[in-house]
C-alpha cells in the first residue's frame, strides 16, 4: 500500500502537469537490521509492481553530512551527550508522562520534577563536542554513551523529550563497511535526508503523525539547524483480517522455519503473493481499491 501510495502520488501529479516524481530511499542507519538480499528483494519488488523511481538512494549516502550537521547542532546548543542507562531514561520519561498527564494548564504546571531530565543535559558546548568526537572514536563501549537532540520537556507531546540522535553500535554496515563505530537514529536522519534531497512530500504511516507534527522533531529539528522543511502526509497502514502483516511477526515465522521463507505462498508479503500467481497490476488495484485513510 505504501508504495502504491508514494508512487501514486507522483503519478497523479505529472498527470496534473504538475510534475512527479518519486525517490527511492533506504534508510539504512542500523547496520545489524541491514543485508542486501531484503534491498534487492525490495528493488525487484517495486519493478513487479510496475513502478519506476527517479532514484535509489541510501542514507548511509549521507553518512558525513549528517556527521557535520551533529556537530553543528552541538555547537548551537541543540544536542548533548548523555551517559544514561536505558533504565534511568525510562524513569525520567515516566517522571514527564506524569507531570504532563495531570490535566493542568502550562502556567499551572509548575517546573519539572527532579529527575525529568537528563544530569547531562547541560553540558557546555566544548565539553559535548569532545565527547561526542570521543564516541567517533570508538572510546566509548556500546551504550555508555549517545548523543541526544535537545527538545522541549515542557511540550505534551513525547516526541520531544531529547530524543537520540546518535548511538554507538560496532558493526560494519553492507554500504559503509567499518568506517563508522556511530550510526545515526531514523529520528536525526529522516528529517535531514528529506531536506538534503528536495524532498516536497514526505509521507509516512501513521506511528510517525507524533513525529511530524508541527510542534514536532521533525520540524524542530530542521528550524534548528536551518534545513529546508518538507511537507508531511500521514496515513493509516493496510491490514487485512485473518492475516499476519506485522514485519516482526512475519521474521519470526521465518527466522524459526515455521514457514518456507519470506516467498511462502501462505504469507502476505509480495513475494508470497507472487508465488501464489497474483500479479502486480492485480495488487495495485486492490490497494486503489480499498483507498487511504487516516483511521487507526
């Protein structure tokens, strides 16, 4: 559906005269979730499908812009570097749903509770960027240290609650090798890559409406680092009734040999329903069938 929609979108805009295209990226920022069979496998997807990209693009293409551009956020006072355990950030997050949760008006709220915010957030400048070169270069053990986008604690929406923009992961990546121990989050790159590549709509499912909100990262980000800004669309994913379609669920049965492969005709991904002899014009016109909603 995703693709039907993407490719739909652009399609509909050249009929228009107004011109259309439609990028192909891979946003490949972590390099244990990434291998080059699902890449090809997708690619000879979409040419089933009968859609054609302008480009394909990676971005891991985009590994040292969005380097500099961490740097520079640092140097605006935008990011920091934090030693957080996983278990101490849910525990100010948790500080933060409460203090937010009570109903009350901004000017009733009070200032946050102790503990809502990270110990390192305010860390000077200088002091961030020798940390964050430190976890470039590979001084830092895997989760001892991340560097985090600075949001707005005092926003309701928990998009905003600093999230990572950075984290230390010590594998090689099938585009970039092992010239990386860092690697950025989809939260950090999304936004930027958008901007990077003229991007004029970027259309997500629904998990991200939160994300791409006006008071959003996705914009505040951009604004901080004073980034051409995007349009945003959200709509709601495709699920079929007494069919498996979670991503996760599927690997499982996969990965666990409960079926014959990601192309086991029971399966309701592409290359099951390949299998099964549907055909790719048969599946567009089911996804333009059925339309697209913004229900959850």
């Amino acid at each position: 559906k995703a693709m039907n929609f993407n490719f739909g979108q652009a399609r509909l805009a050249q009929e228009m005269g107004a011109g259309g295209e439609t990028v192909m990226r891979f946003d490949d920022t972590n390099p244990t979730a990434e291998k080059m069979e699902f890449i090809d496998s997708i690619l000879d997807n979409v040419a089933w499908l009968g859609h054609t990209p302008c480009s394909v693009t990676y971005s891991s293409d985009y590994f040292h812009e969005l380097h500099d551009l961490a740097v520079q956020l640092i140097k605006d006072d935008g990011a920091f570097v934090c030693h957080q355990t996983a278990a101490e950030i849910k525990a100010s997050r948790d500080l933060l749903r409460t203090y937010h949760g009570r109903g009350l008006p901004p000017n009733e709220k009070g200032p946050l509770p102790k503990g809502a915010s990270s110990p390192y957030r305010n860390r000077s400048v200088s002091e961030n960027l020798k940390e964050f070169a430190k976890m470039r270069e590979g001084r830092y053990a895997e989760g001892e240290a991340f560097l985090r986008m600075k949001g707005d604690l005092l926003s309701e929406n928990s998009s905003m609650w600093d999230l990572a923009a950075y984290r230390i992961m010590y594998h090689a990546h099938p585009k970039t090798g092992d010239e990386w121990c860092i690697y950025p989050t989809y939260d950090y790159t999304h936004c930027i890559v958008d901007s990077l590549e003229n991007i004029t709509h970027s259309l997500c499912t629904l998990e991200f409406a939160q994300r791409q909100a006006v008071d959003g990262p996705y914009y505040h980000l951009l604004h901080g680092l004073h980034l051409y800004k995007p349009a945003t669309w959200e709509y709601s994913r495709l699920n079929l009734t007494h069919a498996v379609m979670s991503k996760r669920k599927l690997k499982f049965l996969v990965v666990y040999n409960y079926v014959g492969g990601w192309d086991d005709p029971r399966l309701c991904t592409l290359n099951g329903l390949r299998r099964r002899g549907y055909s790719g014009s048969v599946v567009n016109r089911f996804c333009q069938e059925i339309g697209v909603t913004r229900a959850a």
